[in-house]
C-alpha cells in the first residue's frame, strides 16, 4: 500500500451496522484528486465598493506542483480590483453530480490569499495554465492580465452527505490526486451499465447487504463505493479492493477477481 494511505474520518447515514473504518484515501488526497479534474471554480473576494462582503466571481484555474490555483485575470476585472484591495479570498469547487444530486456531491473550499505572481514563476504558470486552458492563447500576452497564485491558509472538504472535515494547507500541497482520477468516469459507467449483479455479489459478500439495485458512486486506488437500495431503504457502504491499484487495467482485474471469489464463496 502506498505510505499515504490513512483512515479518513468517516460517516454515513444509513449505512446499517457499525463496520470497522476501512483504509481509504485521505482527505487531503480526495481534495488533491477534486482539484485536478475541475478547471472552472467561484472565487470570492472581499468587495471594495461594499467593505465586508463577499463578492463572487466564475474564475477559470490551474494548479502548481504543489496543488496551489493560479488565476489569469485581466487588471480591469472586478476580482481583481478586490484583490490588489484585501488580498484575503476562497475558492470553491464543486464535483459534477453524476446521478444530479449535488448535495451528494463532493466539494472544497480553499481559503487563502491570492498575490501577483513572481515573474520568475511566469513561464512554468504560463505552461500549466494553457494547458488546462487552450483557448486563453489569445489573450495570453495581453498586457492588462497578470498571473495570480492563490497560498491556501486551510482547506475544508465536503465528500457527500455526513463526510466532511477541515485540511491541513500543508496536507493538501503535499498530497497527490489518486491515480484513478482520469478513468474514474469511465469505470463507474461501465460498472453501472454491465454489472450490477455482480456489485450486488459483492455488497453481500463484503459488507453482508441484500440489494436489489446498486449502483457504483465512486472509485479510488484502494476501493469503491456503492449506493444500495434495500428492503430498509437506501444504503451506502465502502468496499476495499484486495490490493492497491493504478490503472484501469489493474481495477477491473481485481475486480474479476473479487467476484470470482465471492461466487466461490456463495
């Protein structure tokens, strides 16, 4: 297992009996792994025509190596504005809601300070921030937008319903988005679409829950969630893998594996 591997701080409403907490990845890496898939966020800002309330604004990111957002933004922008005032803001990002549900949905906010960029930094930021923004090469080079870097002071993360908790800023830089991030998507959809009796195998053998509909919520390098639908009513339980890891290749072969053992064990 990786060294990072920890027992997050968990809850779940209505998940039945109390089961050992299961490894799972961090929070600091759920939020490492959050930020890495979104591009898009609100950031809020302190207002300068109105002194203490917040001001919202869409802001397009990328990420440093440590995790940290920068932001391309014009020097004419509101945010800005607010910016060069009270260098004090937040970031929030939301997860998109698979099944609509957006208060099942993770999201985090970053709250910190965000500054000019040093122009030492400018290159590297430029690189990343194309990257992940394609069409902002025609504005680029324009002379009224600067690079900002927002410093993270402290982190707070909402999983979903019932999983929520503060992150250390160190934590969070340190971390790293889990390697399932990109085919998380892709895997779920599969899961969902061709092998729900199987899920359903496993939620009985692994966790002792009769279902009749399940469906898979999430994937990581160490294991899966499901969301259940039971003579009790709606459930949800976490389900490790037999071993970490990396690719999809990797997942669906222990997930055969898992199955077949299971049956063997029916």
């Amino acid at each position: 297992m990786s060294s990072n591997q920890t027992s997050a701080p968990r809850q779940h409403a209505s998940t039945g009996p109390t089961l050992p907490p299961l490894p799972e990845p961090s929070h600091a890496e759920r939020v490492r792994t959050l930020m890495s898939l979104a591009s898009v966020a609100t950031l809020s800002t302190l207002s300068r025509k109105h002194p203490g309330f917040p001001f919202g604004s869409l802001m397009p990111f990328a990420l440093d190596s440590s995790g940290r957002p920068i932001f391309f933004i014009s020097n004419m922008a509101m945010h800005t504005q607010n910016l060069k005032s009270d260098q004090r803001c937040s970031l929030f990002v939301g997860q998109v809601a698979a099944d609509g549900d957006a208060l099942g949905a993770a999201r985090v906010t970053l709250i910190g300070t965000a500054e000019p960029m040093a122009q030492n930094d400018i290159v590297d930021a430029r690189e990343k921030y194309l990257a992940r923004h394609e069409n902002s090469r025609y504005w680029v080079d324009f002379a009224d937008f600067s690079f900002f870097r927002l410093q993270p002071i402290d982190v707070y993360y909402i999983g979903g319903f019932g999983v929520m908790g503060w992150v250390e800023a160190r934590d969070y830089e340190q971390a790293a988005p889990d390697p399932l991030a990109g085919a998380a998507p892709g895997i779920l959809a599969h899961m969902n679409a061709d092998h729900v009796d199987s899920m359903i195998l496993l939620a009985r053998s692994h966790a002792g829950i009769e279902a009749t509909e399940v469906a898979m919520t999430s994937v990581d390098r160490l294991g899966f969630s499901l969301r259940l639908k039971t003579r009790e009513g709606m459930k949800g339980t976490r389900i490790n893998f037999n071993h970490e890891v990396v690719t999809p290749q990797q997942t669906r072969a222990v997930l055969v594996e898992m199955v077949r053992q299971a049956r063997l064990g029916a």
